[in-house]
C-alpha cells in the first residue's frame, strides 16, 4: 500500500518539487498539499495522512505551531525542511521537541543540481518515517516535561511541551554493572535529539564520567544542539573540538561533517568527512575508537535510529571487554541501529529511555 503524504510549504515552487519528486516514487501517494499550518491541520484531520511534510516558516500559522496542534489532535509523523543556518537548526530542534520524527534541508541548489540524489534521499526519509507510525503515538514526546532542574534554567525559546507520552511496558533487564567506566559513549540518528535529551537531563552534575555523543547531524546544526543540550542539562555539553580532553560530568557533542576520535590520553581528534563513509560523524569511527585507547573501561549506548552504524563500533567495545546497551523497540522512533546491535547479540542490556538515565547514573561510579 502507498504511503500517504500531506505537503505542507507556503512556496508554490517547493510545493510543486516536493509533491513531483515523491509522486516518481509508485509507493508513494501525494494525496493533498497545504500553504499554511492552519490549513496543514485542517488536512491532516480531513486525508489522514501517513506522514506530513512541513515548511516551518509560512504566514497565518508557522510549522512548529501546527506541528505541536497536530500531534494534540491526530499524532502523524512530520518530516520537517529546514535551512541550514545557525537560526534554522534552533527552529528545526524545537520543532523536534513539538513532535516532528525528523529534517531534511530544504535546499533548492541541491534539488536543482543533483535531483536523483535528492529524490532518493526524500523518498527513503519517507518510508523509514512513515514506518514509525503504529508506534509512533507512544514514541513521540519533548524534553520540555522532564521534571529535573536544569544546570541553566532558561529553556530554549518556542519550546512547548508535547502530548504526554504513554510509557512504555517493562522489560526485563539485568541491573547495571557498577564499575568504574572510563568513558560513555552514545550513538543515536533519527528521534536522537529527543532521545538524548531525556537522557542526559536525567544525569547530575556530578556524573562521575566523560561522556561523548554522536549523533547523525548536518555541520550547520551540531552547535546550536550543543548550546541547547547545555542549557538544559545539569552536565555541561559542547560541541567536539580538537584536542579537547575529556572531563567527568562533559558531554562532547561529534561535530557534523567530521568524525571524531579518542586517543588514549582522553584527548579528542576531530577528522575530516570520509566520503566513503555514508555517515559523518559515524557511531562505528568514534565506538572503535574508545575501544581501542580504553579497552574494557567504556559503557557504550545505542538509541534510536534508522540503520545499522553503531554495530561493528559495539562489536569493537565487546571484543575489548566494554559494556554495550540498546535502547527498546517500544521506545523507539525508529528502531533500527539498536535492533541491529541486539540482533548481533552485542547488547548487555536493553531499557527503555525513560530509564537510561537512570541506570547510567547508577551505573558509573
């Protein structure tokens, strides 16, 4: 069956390039269009739609606005276009926080320049979304109703809270392996800006250990998450730089475009984009990494994501000795990069988000 698709943008040129880009696609199904989120709302309760493109900056009602009263009324996934610019990623993080599953740049160069690619890229961004909707009412939520103070308490501008998220069933779990980690590394993609800020604001400012994130990010948008991760959380958090050392209680943020590496005297060496590698930064450069200059003396965690980088990065910290955890299926936005850890039998444990937090500060001593 076609995935459904709602295009919402208040150009009548990128209206027309998006809807003829995915109509190409034969299982994909352009089935209304819409200039304004109040008309995006109207429609979206009207078609139904499977996922919901959406512009963030359009006249009578902006993206971020429709998104939030659309996840309220009929939760659908939202892919949103965004610019690439300091001020666009800040837009493009609230509108994650509002409910939006993921972004694509909105880009005319590009779409005219290099239209299969874009085509390709759209499509499959469609697809994969779309495939988190039967969960996808349970997954989405916003840091904005994490109740832990924050280390600085003034929150990002335009955040609102999300509709409360339905908590997820419990697992069984082991209980966290107490030791003393020398290093915490996250790798999440798609969802991964929410999901990392529930975990980190869940840490206090005492976490015992350095912790490193990498998260599938354009260039443009790594310093403005850093800044926000800051300002939320009792850690501190800051975009990767070169030669930078890890400390206790400092998250360092892989800077998009580049990959980032530790050495074994806790220094950080950002590396230019390999082309021949499709993820930059990559989980599996930044785990193989830490298993190489810590060994046995890192706990490692996979969120959620579309594909499977992360898994060659955790069979790396196993065969050092690490510990490697995967966030659940339930919680998940899209489940890919922690189903392909635990499907390799890489994972020591497996939690819910809401519970990651939790256990790593138990975890660390």
């Amino acid at each position: 069956m076609a995935v459904k698709v709602l295009v919402v943008d208040d150009s009548g040129f990128f209206r027309r390039r998006v809807s003829d880009i995915l109509s190409s696609d034969p299982n994909i199904q352009v089935i209304g269009t819409a200039t304004n989120g109040r008309e995006a709302i109207d429609q979206a309760l009207a078609l139904k739609p499977d996922v919901i493109t959406m512009d963030y900056e359009m006249p009578m009602m902006d993206g971020i606005t429709a998104v939030r009263q659309i996840m309220q009324r009929c939760p659908t996934p939202v892919l949103m276009f965004s610019s690439l610019t300091h001020e666009g990623a800040r837009v493009t993080l609230d509108a994650l926080d509002a409910g939006a599953v993921d972004f694509l740049p909105k880009n005319f160069e590009d779409i005219s320049r290099n239209p299969d690619k874009v085509k390709q890229l759209l499509c499959e961004k469609i697809h994969t979304i779309s495939r988190s909707n039967r969960r996808y009412s349970s997954a989405v939520g916003s840091t904005a109703a994490v109740t832990a103070p924050a280390r600085n308490t003034s929150a990002p501008s335009g955040v609102a809270p999300a509709p409360a998220r339905t908590a997820a069933p419990a697992h069984a779990a082991p209980a966290p392996r107490r030791k003393s980690y020398r290093l915490v590394a996250i790798g999440t993609s798609t969802g991964g800006p929410v999901a990392l800020q529930r975990v980190l604001t869940q840490l206090p400012a005492s976490f015992p250990a350095p912790i490193v994130l990498i998260q599938h990010m354009p260039a443009a948008f790594t310093k403005a998450f850093a800044e926000r991760l800051d300002k939320l959380c009792k850690i501190s958090v800051k975009e990767a730089e070169d030669g930078d050392l890890l400390h206790p209680g400092l998250a360092l943020l892989a800077p998009g475009g580049k990959q980032m590496m530790i050495d074994g005297r806790g220094a950080i060496r950002i590396l230019p984009g390999d082309e021949r590698l499709h993820y930059r930064p990559c989980v599996d450069v930044t785990f193989g990494s830490a298993a190489k200059a810590f060994h046995d003396k890192v706990l490692a965690v996979v969120l959620t994501g579309m594909g499977a980088d992360g898994r060659e990065g955790a069979r790396m910290l196993k065969q050092s000795g690490s510990q490697v955890w995967t966030q659940d299926e339930a919680s998940c936005v899209i489940y890919g990069m922690p189903m392909a850890v635990a499907k390799a039998n890489l994972s020591d444990a497996v939690y819910g988000l809401d519970d990651i937090g939790r256990h790593l500060s138990e975890a660390c001593l």
